[in-house]
C-alpha cells in the first residue's frame, strides 16, 4: 500500500482517528520529553494527528508547532490548536538547524524502511546539536497494512539498522510500553530517545547525497 493510500485513509477517518486519540493520557512521556529540552524549546510534532500533543507543549511554556500530510488533519488540528499546521509529507522535511526537539508519536510507523533511513537522516539535519528526537511505533517486526493503513512494526534491533547511516544521532533510551488507550493494554509500543550530536562529532562522510542517491 502507498503512502497517498495510508493520507487517504486518514483524509477519510479524521474525526474518527481525534475522538479516539484526543483524550489520551500521554502525560508520563510527553513529560520526560519536554525534561529533555531547555526552558521555551522550539518543538515540531512530526505528524501532529488531531494537535493534542502541541497543545500540551505549548501549555507547559514551549514553542510548539506541527505538521501533518493529511488536509484534513491539518485543518482540524489547526482549529484545535489555534495554530497553523502545515501540510508536509515527512520526505519533504528540509529545516536545517531549526528544532530543539521533534516528537514523531505514531507517525514514523506508516514508513517503509528505505523511507524511514531518508526521514531520519532530514530529521538529523532539522534538530540543532544536541536536540532530541522521540519516535514510537507498534513493537514487532511485521510491515503489513491494517484497517486501511500500512504499518512498519519495529524492534530497537531493527531500528538500529534503519538508523546506521545518520551517524549524528544517538539512541539513548529504549522501551516498550503497553498501549495507553482503554481495552487496548495487550498492545505494545516500542518508544526511542534519540539525540543529536555537535557538528564535531559528527561523520563528515555522511552527506545529503548519499540519502538522496536511495530511491524512495
């Protein structure tokens, strides 16, 4: 299944996907999150869904802003969050240097592997030195399309591999949770800290070209 399949499928479910998901008690990770960033961070929720976690950011101080490839979550999260998302496929991100941190919940997981190595090294490039990266998805190995929408299951094994060519970003803390929406505990998810290292530290012989010379 196509990525324009999993953006329709939530074109066609937003209000569905918010109720779900708005009133999720996300506050334990969000929390060690935004410990992580200095006071006032600019933050960039990868993949803001219905808005709920740049809505909390920005009640607790920081700089908060979103995108979203769908319209249609675009629109509502806007509404919710008094803010404008923009709509932006995860491929197209191309901030240098602009966010301390980026919170990828549940959106990273819609990509294939090949895609995900390219969206984590433009992800490297986006954060400043030393910015942190949050990312989750259903732990697991499988890749297979569920209720419309192709899911990349994930193991910090695997990511390890998705990971091996942005040599400037570090994994600092792995762990698997039980799902935080009622009914739901039996599932899991894998969580992953990451953080950016100083422009000295980094491989210089990694560069845009290699990433951008992978077909998509």
């Amino acid at each position: 299944m196509s990525m324009n399949s999993t953006i329709s499928y939530y074109n066609s479910h937003a209000s569905e996907y918010i109720a779900d998901t708005i009133d999720v008690d996300f506050h334990g990770t969000q929390d060690h999150f935004l410990s992580l960033l200095p006071h006032c961070a600019k933050i960039l929720d990868f993949g803001c869904g219905s808005g709920r976690d740049i809505k909390y950011f920005r009640s607790h101080g920081f700089r908060a802003d979103g995108i979203d490839a769908s319209d249609e979550m675009c629109y509502q999260a806007s509404c919710y969050t008094e803010t404008n998302v923009r709509k932006m496929l995860f491929t197209d991100l191309v901030d240098i240097q602009s966010w301390d941190g980026i919170w990828a919940c549940a959106s990273l997981l819609h990509l294939s592997d090949q895609e995900l190595s390219i969206v984590l090294y433009r992800i490297s490039q986006a954060l400043v030195d030393g910015g942190i990266l949050y990312a989750s998805f259903r732990f697991g190995e499988k890749q297979e399309v569920r209720e419309g929408r192709f899911y990349n299951d994930m193991t910090e094994r695997k990511f390890r591999r998705a990971m091996r060519a942005v040599r400037d970003l570090t994994l600092e803390e792995s762990w698997v949770s039980a799902d935080v929406k009622p009914g739901l505990e039996g599932d899991k998810w894998l969580n992953l800290i990451l953080r950016k290292h100083s422009r000295s530290e980094q491989n210089p012989l990694l560069t845009a070209a290699y990433l951008e010379a992978q077909p998509v």
